[in-house]
C-alpha cells in the first residue's frame, strides 16, 4: 500500500515498536515523523510477548523490532 500524504483520506499503515530498551523505543516513537511518513503509531512494548498478545486483538501492518532482547 502507497500512501499519498497528499491526500489525507487514506488510511495510514498501522505500526508497532518493540524494543526492550526504553530509551530506543521512546526515540523511536518520538523522533521519527511517522504520522508525515503515513504510519500510526499504535503502540511500543518492550518484550515480543506483550506484542504478540496486542496483535491477537488488534490489526497490524508493520512491526519495528529490535533483534536482540
């Protein structure tokens, strides 16, 4: 999916921050113009489990995760 930022009808990728990190996963909820860039930010967690169970109740289009946790 292409989003026009041009248009603001069209619905923007819903996206997910997983980072056990707390400095990096609140540098990239908050540094990054992802609402510009045609994402939501729909929520950060700092463990896959707590994703995992987020994602079982709620669609998701793109996950940004750190490898190493």
């Amino acid at each position: 999916m292409t989003t026009d930022n041009k248009n603001p009808s069209l619905e923007k990728l819903r996206l997910i921050i997983v980072d056990d990190e707390p400095t990096i996963r609140s540098g990239l909820v908050d540094l990054f113009p992802w609402d510009a860039l045609g994402y939501d930010v729909v929520g950060d967690f700092d463990n896959g489990n707590q994703a995992l169970e987020f994602m079982k109740l709620n669609s998701v289009d793109v996950i940004l995760t750190d490898i190493r946790m």
